[in-house]
C-alpha cells in the first residue's frame, strides 16, 4: 500500500520558542526577532501618517515602476492594507501608492 503523499519528521517535533526546522526560513519570530528592523513597506496605514516623507508610484508610472518623493497631505486608502500600498495625496497635490517610507 503507498500513500499519496508524504510525511515530514518535523511535522511532528513540537513548535517550541525559537524551534525552527533547518531549511525553513526564519520569518520575524524566534529569539533574535526584536533585533530584525520591520520594513516600512506602504502596504499598512498605521505606518502612513500625514507629514511624512514617502515614496510613490503614481498612476502614469504603474507600468515602469518609476518612483516620486513627496510629503504625505491626505491617506485616501481606507482598508487598514492593501497589497500595492497605501493610496495618498502627496502636498503638490499628486496621487500615488506608497512603495517606501522614508521619513
């Protein structure tokens, strides 16, 4: 009789603090987590506030990606994330996704 697929000895260790099987990727848990820095990213409005400083890709640069740095004057995004970045007005009036906080 085979199986149709197959089990891993580490399914079975239990998952203590800091356990991570060789192989796997760390992820922000474990030991050394506080001491990782979080990537301010754009993809969560609690890390956008108005006043900062920003990278955006706005509508017109979508398909090359290029980047514009403004000052933060309004969030238009509403949902708590979005997987493209925040949607904000910048203070010259432009409109773009946070790629990058840069403060």
């Amino acid at each position: 009789m085979s199986f149709p697929y197959t089990l891993s000895f580490y399914q079975f260790l239990p998952a203590g603090p800091g356990h991570v099987p060789p192989g796997r990727p760390t992820g922000s848990s474990g030991p050394t987590a506080s001491l990782l820095p979080m990537a301010k990213d754009g993809r969560y409005r609690r890390d956008v506030r108005p006043g900062m400083v920003v990278d955006v890709v706005l509508k017109k640069d979508q398909p090359t990606g290029k980047r514009t740095r403004g000052e933060v004057a309004a969030i238009l995004t509403n949902s708590p994330q979005h997987p493209h970045g925040i949607k904000v007005r910048l203070k010259d009036g432009q409109v773009g996704r946070v790629q990058e906080i840069v403060e």
